[in-house]
C-alpha cells in the first residue's frame, strides 16, 4: 500500500511526500513525488492554509489559501482540475507530525 502525505507552505507551494521511502543516507526529508512549485502558474499567490485529501479518489486533493481561493487538483497531473474564490481567508488548523524510525 503506497502512502503519501500533502504539504503546504507559506510561499504557495505544495509538497506530495512519499511516506513509504525513507530518506537517503545523510538526509533529514521524505523523498518527493510530486510538487507544485512557484514557476506553477495555477500556484496559491499567497500561503497554502490546508490541504486535504478526497477521501473517496486519492486522484484528486484540495487545497485552499490566504488567497481566498479553493482549488481541486488532479493529483496524477497536478494541474488544477476546479478553482473557486471564496470570501474568507479559510481557518488554520497546525498538525506536527513525528515519524520515529
């Protein structure tokens, strides 16, 4: 079973992780699968604030910003596959998350 772990940052990327490959000797970081970068032109303009998983599709993820703005992406793709404008800046929830190897 393959698991990957989305993260967003306060420069509008986003971050696909691989959980199940641990990282290379020397290193302190998940290798990554898959990243949405600032030369993305479909990027968050500002920090992305949540990213969630489809429970039902891992095909597909949503993410939403300080730019007012909820995206759907194809996660195969990622390209943006829906983009909505919303008129609050959504809650912030923090999560640490420990892996112990």
């Amino acid at each position: 079973m393959c698991f990957s772990l989305l993260a967003g940052g306060g420069d509008g990327y986003i971050v696909i992780y691989d959980v199940n490959t641990a990282p290379g000797p020397g290193k302190r970081t998940l290798p990554s699968v898959g990243t949405i970068a600032l030369n993305n032109k479909h990027r968050h303009k500002f920090s992305v604030e949540t990213v969630l998983w489809y429970p039902l599709d891992t095909g597909l993820f949503m993410s939403s910003g300080a730019d007012c703005v909820l995206k759907v992406w194809d996660t195969n793709r990622l390209k943006v596959g829906r983009t909505s404008h919303i008129s609050y800046i959504p809650i912030v929830i923090h999560f640490i998350i420990i892996i112990i190897y």
